[in-house]
C-alpha cells in the first residue's frame, strides 16, 4: 500500500515536472533568486537523493513480522528447527536474520539464545538509522541558507535604491524584495519536503525495530519454554523418562 502512495506521487510529480510552462517558470524562479537559489537546489538534491536509497533500503529490510514468527512458531512447536532457520534464510529483512541468530542457538541455554539475538540487533540497528541524521541536517541548513540568501538581496536592493531616481525607489525596493524572497521560498520548500520524508522514514524505521525487539524476545521466550517443557519428558535410552532410568539404575545397584 505504501509503496502504491509513492508510486503514485512520483508519476505525479513528473508529470508536472515535463510541462513546459511550469520549466519556464521554474527557470525565471531560479534566476531571479541569484546564487543561493542553486546552492539550496544543490543541497536539496543531496537530500532527496539520500531520501531515495533510504526509502529503497527500508522497504527491504521490513517483512510482515507476525506471519514469519507464526511460520517460525509452528516449526519449533514440532521440533523441526532447521525448517524454521530455512524460512528466515530465504528474506533481506532484519527481522528474519535476527531470528535466525537464535534459532541456531536453539539447543543452548535461554541466555545464551538471548545473548545471540541481543548481539545480531544490535548490528542490525545501524542499517536501519543510516544516513538519517543527514535529513535533518540537509532540512535545516536549507532554511538557513534561504534565509541568508534573502538577507543578501535585501542588502543589494538597498544599495540599489540608495542611488534611483526617487520616483522609482518605491519600486525597484518592492521588487528587490520580491526577488530576495525566493530564496527564502525555496529553502521553505526544502526544508518542508525533506521533513516530511524524514518523519515518514523514521516512522517505518521505528516499525521495523520494535518488531525485531518484539519478536526477538518471544522468540527467546518460545525456545525457553519449549525447551523446559521438553525436559522432564525427554526419554532416555531403553524408553523410560530420564528420572526413573536413574532411579532403576540405583535400585540395580
């Protein structure tokens, strides 16, 4: 569904993008804006391009979390393990390569289990909050530098008016103003756009950790019960419960 949303918006988007004379408008917006007009263009492309690998990585690595414990559940519950590590082999995401981690410790201690999945989140955390940071930072300096740049025009307008023929001060300040005003505009436009990805993004990577976290742990609890519940009935050689094989072995003697 998500993924159908931003489809969508990029059609759209390019479908503005090609029309003529919304180029031509964009062209004159540029322009008039001056320098910093292209330094922000520059540093909102930088973001959107960081937007778009995260937005690609964080969709491989979700998965439908509770379908994948459910298919990991019913495997342990009948002891066949190797099928369950199977089922989390065969995915990118996060999710199936932290269960797997403790799958492989199945026949261990429900600490060491713990330990083994605590580790591999642990290493997969980075991956999901890489190059986050990066958006926050390219929303804020887009604003500053809008605003600088409006600053700088202002001052070229003044200057400017300082030596017009009166008549036309009123004028030549209103559209220096204007002009100096775009800058400002299109750090605006960064900044909102590269926030709203941010938030989305950060939104899908909290998702993702708290499954992990979440199924991590009923996982280490499923092993531990399962395997605690398999001890007193686990059968010794010659088909008697391991307590009273003792117990008949004591007695012999």
């Amino acid at each position: 569904m998500e993924e159908q949303v931003v489809n969508k918006a990029a059609e759209a988007a390019t479908a503005v993008a090609t029309d003529p004379s919304f180029l031509k408008a964009v062209a004159v917006f540029m322009d008039e804006g001056g320098v910093f007009m292209w330094i922000i263009l520059v540093i909102w492309t930088f973001g959107i391009a960081i937007a778009v690998e995260r937005v690609k990585s964080l969709f491989s690595y979700d998965v439908d979390g509770t379908s994948l414990m459910n298919m990991v559940k019913k495997n342990v519950m009948v002891n066949d393990v190797q099928k369950a590590i199977q089922s989390c082999s065969n995915s990118k995401a996060l999710l199936p390569m932290v269960l797997k981690s403790g799958l492989k410790r199945a026949n261990q201690s429900k600490e060491q289990i713990s330990d083994a999945i605590e580790a591999t989140i642990l290493e997969v955390s980075p991956k999901v909050e890489k190059r986050m940071g990066y958006l926050g930072l390219v929303a804020n300096v887009s604003t500053l530098i809008g605003l600088l740049g409006t600053i700088y025009g202002l001052i070229e307008s003044f200057a400017a008016v300082a030596t017009a023929d009166p008549a036309s001060k009123a004028k030549l300040l209103a559209l220096g103003i204007s002009k100096a005003m775009n800058t400002t505009a299109l750090g605006l436009i960064s900044a909102i756009s590269i926030m709203v990805v941010h938030s989305m993004l950060t939104s899908k990577s909290d998702k993702i950790m708290g499954e992990v976290e979440e199924f991590g742990v009923k996982l280490v609890d499923l092993l531990g019960t399962k395997k605690g519940a398999g001890q007193p009935g686990s059968m010794a050689p010659g088909g008697l419960p391991q307590g009273a094989a003792a117990q008949k072995e004591d007695n012999a003697a």
